[in-house]
C-alpha cells in the first residue's frame, strides 16, 4: 500500500465519518448518570403541599464537587428555603445553607425560572441520593367548577437523562373523587389514578435529556376547601382544551417523526447510491491494466537485496526512512571502509567514528554534522552527539539534517519506480468514492426501521453488490509496477528471513562473510539484536572477530549495539525539536 494511498483513504475515512454523525444521533453525558428521579407532593387543605424530591447520582471517571437541582415552580408560587440531606455508603450528611462554596453546603437562589439549588459535596466513583424538602405555597388554584394543579415539575434543563423517574401526588383525605390526571411530554409516560386513595402517579422509564415534563390535576375544591388562591371563573373545559392540545402536539411531533423515519434513512440511502454510481463512473472512465499485489507471506529468500539497507526500507513501507535506517546507513558505510566504528566507553555504551574517506563529508549532510560540526572533522564519539542535540540549537540543526536526508533517501527509493503513480491515484479515488458509499448504506441500514424495511432492504443490497464488486477490483489492481511487485515481495522473503533467524542454521545458507553483509538490514529492519544473538549462536567470537572487524567490535563487544546506541541519541534530539516546534505551533 502506497503512502499516498494511504493518506487519501484516511482523509476519506475521517470525511465520511463526520458525514454519518451528522445522520445519527449520539446521546452524552458527563460524568455521572441518574438513576432514579422521585418527586413527592403531598398536598394541603389549604393549598399548599410539602414537596420532597431524592435524585440518585452515579459518579464516574474522577471527583465531582457540585451538583444542581433546577426545579421549575408555579407562576405566584413560592417555595420555603429547602433543606438537603446527601445519603452516601450508608450515612447521610445534613448539608448547611452557605453561600461560600465550601463542601457540604448548599445555596438557594429563586428567580422567575424556579429555584435554583446548588450542592457542594465532593464524590469520587460513588453512588449517592441528594434529598429535597421544602414547602410549596400558592400552586393549587380553586376555580368554581373544580381546583386544579398545573405543574412542569421537570424542566428542560437537565444535561443528562432521568432514569426512573416517578412524580406521586397524595391528598390528605385521601379519597378524592372524581380525580383526574395528564401528563405531557417527549418521552413516554404512564398516569395511574388512585381515587379511593387519592393518589396520583405519573412514571416514566426515562427521560432524555433537555426533556421537561408537564402534568394537570383537577379534583373537587373540597380536597384543598382551605385554599386561599381562589377563582370565580369555570376551570373544566380550559383543562379539556389544554390536555386536547397536548395530544394535538403530541400527534404532530408523531407525524413529523414518522417523516423524519422515512425520510432520514431514504436520503441517506440516496446519498449512498448517489456516490456508488459517481464510484462506478468513475471505474468506467479510469480503466486501469490488472495488477497483481505483491505476495502477502512469500518464504523465506537469502538472497540480499539490490537495494542498499536505508533505501530498501523507504522501498518497503513506502515511507520516509527512520532512525534505524540511518543506523543502518552508517554501519554499511563502516563495511565500506569509509567510516571506522569503535567501542570507546564500554561502561556508557559509547562508540567513535573515525572518518576514513575525506571526500564524504563533501557531498554526505549526515556525515558533514557528525564529523565537522559535533566532531573534531576527524573523529567524534555517540557521547558528544547526545550532548550536542541536548541543546535547543543542536536539536534543531540535527533534526533538520535527518529531515534532508530522509528526503534524499525517498527520492532515491521512488526513483526506482516501484509504485504506478497513476493506478495509485486511481485506487485511492476509488477507495474514497467506495468508502463513502459505504458508510452512508451503513447509516440508512441503521437507521431503516420496520416502516422503511424496502429502503433497507434495498441498502443491504446495494451494500453486498457494491463490496463485491470492490473487493475484486482491489484484488486484481494493485499500484505498484511489476517491477515494485517483485522488489516489495523479495523484502518481504528476506525480512521474514531476519524476524526468523534465530530458528534457522546460520552456516547452511552462507559463509560469515556473507552474513556480516545482512547485518546493516537487520538494523533498518529493526531486528538488530536477534541478528546479534543469532550470530552468536552460529559463529564463535573467533569467527566473528577474524572476520567483522569493526563491525564485530561495533555490534557484539557491548551489551548494547552501535545501532541501538546510535538511533537512541540521534532520535532523542530529533523528538525533542518536534515536540517543542509542535508546542510553539499550538500556542502561536
């Protein structure tokens, strides 16, 4: 898989994705949920009625301080200051009404919205009921032909669903008669009338989010005979228009979700088809040779590459060298007789280079830093490069140098042509245009129901069709060349190879020699210190030293190899620099 095909086909993963969150809904929430919202009102001859309210939150995912209770109240309704009581692990704590903001208190505010509360107590991953009582005055009015109570107990201002919610009315006579009850809201509800009891219960499983919910009660005046808030006007066919239309909305907002069900899944499936048309199209117009893939798990191969060991790894991932491969690349300069490397500092795991070929620094960036601007132009130690790139000026001249000889090394490994630019682009195209299809009959799948089982019938289809059709293009059209088909399978044999070589029986497949050119592949590949531990099964340290010279004395005379040693200090300062040019990037 190329870089640039990778690339596209991420964008177009985050692109179609944003595309089907704008079709779905997700509900959230903070950090706690609320398991159980009961509201008790216990109501008064003359009116009144005391009001008790125990909501349960499960605390979640660190401390929480606070908590508020927004409880919407009458119009001319007033309530007395409450008192709160919080039950945790078995003990309840009787909170003070402070407006300081320590913990365990509490503060009141009433305002033409309600009343306010907000509770300090600190709770980590617990479960705890907060406990409201207070008395509610002037919320009952007695007309002439009977007395009502019209009550949004629950407001819409809550962040996260109610669970369990129950609303209990009690009368003191108890049997009240006749007594009725409706309640209003989104989400579904069950009204229970006890009139022999005098009992009114409005449940509902729960309630989303920004949900409120509404209820009226009418019962004889002789229930509240004492009530001071009286009427000389009838009452009964207002409450009758009022329940009528909250069906007619509720009737409406059916109708309109009904449209919205159809209609959701029916222009999302469109969408979908839209792009699997303009994806087909675009097949037809693109007509690309067949190509095959390079072979997924081809045996293993002893024969080295063609290409050196920093190339061959930019060929393999398709990807700009990293710091094993400058590793590599150094240590095949050693083999070349160009660069000398020597333990120095067994103790730190310190290494020199010795330059022997003046003339590469000239025309090396990687070269020219180590030996001229760390080192004395002769010689420089893996020690004086980790104090070099601990400095902000050292970080940002040796990250610059890595990124100019990365850049040389794709441009190298691409001028190998082992990638088809052209059936690239193509694939990539047509992975995008696919892959967006996809996710929009993915959505109308999701979001079809029993009255759209045709429209995702027909998603579920075009779904099938179009995987099919996709998965044998993309068998048949890979986008490398024959050329990079046969290279990227060969790395695959020969890195199997090395992942595998403490299995296998070093001197049957080649002399010393010709292993100790494999060494540099074993650190662009990062099998480095399996190579190292192979090597020392198969060969003596007489065998080694005779015949790697300082190759022998930079990979196996110290507990940790030149290339281990040398990509840690060279990567640490490079990191660095990209950490902090990524944090002034933030901030500015």
């Amino acid at each position: 898989m190329t870089k640039f095909f990778q690339k596209l086909c991420f964008f177009s993963l985050i692109l179609a994705s944003g595309l089907l969150f704008r079709v779905t809904t997700i509900a959230a929430s903070g950090n706690y949920t609320i398991t159980n919202y009961d509201v008790t009102a216990n109501i008064q001859k003359d009116g009144s009625a005391d009001i008790s309210q125990a909501v349960t939150y499960t605390f979640k995912n660190g401390q929480t301080n606070a908590v508020y209770l927004n409880q919407p109240i009458m119009d001319g309704a007033t309530t007395t200051i409450p008192s709160v009581v919080v039950q945790q692990d078995g003990k309840s704590y009787q909170l003070s009404q402070r407006d300081d903001g320590s913990n365990d208190t509490y503060s009141v505010i009433n305002n033409e919205n309600g009343l306010r509360i907000k509770v300090y107590h600190q709770i980590s991953d617990a479960t705890a009921t907060f406990y409201y009582t207070y008395h509610l005055s002037q919320g009952i009015t007695n007309y002439t032909d009977t007395a009502a109570l019209n009550w949004q107990v629950i407001g819409d201002q809550w962040n996260t669903p109610l669970n369990n919610v129950h609303i209990r009315l009690k009368f003191a006579d108890g049997k009240i008669s006749p007594l009725q009850a409706w309640a209003n809201s989104d989400a579904k509800t069950k009204v229970t009338v006890n009139q022999p009891k005098g009992r009114v219960t409005i449940a509902a499983k729960q309630l989303p989010a920004k949900t409120s919910l509404e209820f009226l009660t009418t019962f004889p005046t002789s229930a509240t005979v004492n009530n001071t808030l009286v009427s000389k006007q009838n009452y009964q066919n207002q409450a009758k228009n009022t329940v009528q239309s909250w069906k007619d909305q509720a009737q409406a907002k059916a109708h309109q979700k009904a449209q919205a069900n159809f209609f959701q899944p029916l222009i999302t499936l469109l969408i979908g088809l839209v792009f699997a048309f303009a994806w087909l199209i675009f097949l037809w117009r693109h007509p690309e040779s067949r190509q095959p893939w390079p072979e997924a798990n081809p045996p293993h191969s002893y024969d080295l590459p063609a290409l050196p060991p920093f190339i061959a790894q930019a060929v393999y991932s398709d990807n700009v060298p990293d710091n094993n491969a400058l590793g590599a690349y150094l240590l095949e300069l050693a083999i070349k007789k160009k660069i000398a490397i020597q333990p120095v500092d067994r103790k730190k795991d310190d290494y020199q280079l010795t330059l022997l070929d003046e003339s590469l620094t000239n025309t090396d960036v990687v070269t020219d830093l180590l030996f001229n601007v760390v080192g004395d132009g002769q010689k420089v130690t893996l020690e004086q490069l980790r104090k070099y790139g601990a400095s902000r000026r050292g970080e940002k001249q040796m990250s610059y140098v890595f990124e100019e000889w990365q850049a040389g090394v794709l441009t190298a490994a691409k001028a190998h042509k082992y990638v088809n630019s052209k059936s690239a682009r193509t694939l990539a195209w047509n992975s995008i245009l696919a892959l967006i299809s996809v996710i929009f009959l993915v959505a109308a799948i999701f979001l079809g129901n029993s009255q759209t089982f045709l429209l995702t019938s027909l998603a579920i289809l075009a779904l099938l069709v179009q995987a099919g059709v996709f998965a044998y293009y993309y068998r048949h059209h890979s986008p490398y060349t024959p050329r990079g088909v046969e290279a990227i399978t060969h790395l695959r044999a020969f890195r199997h190879t090395l992942r595998d070589l403490d299995k296998i029986d070093m001197k049957k497949h080649g002399d010393i020699d010709y292993w100790a050119e494999v060494l540099p592949y074993s650190i662009a590949f990062g099998y480095n210190k399996r190579t190292i531990k192979a090597f020392k099964t198969n060969f003596s340290e007489e065998e080694l030293a005779n015949h790697l010279g300082a190759s022998y004395q930079a990979f196996f005379t110290a507990p940790v190899g030149f290339g281990d040693r040398f990509t840690a200090s060279f990567s640490k300062a490079v990191d660095a620099y990209n950490a902090n040019k990524k944090r002034q990037e933030t901030h500015y």
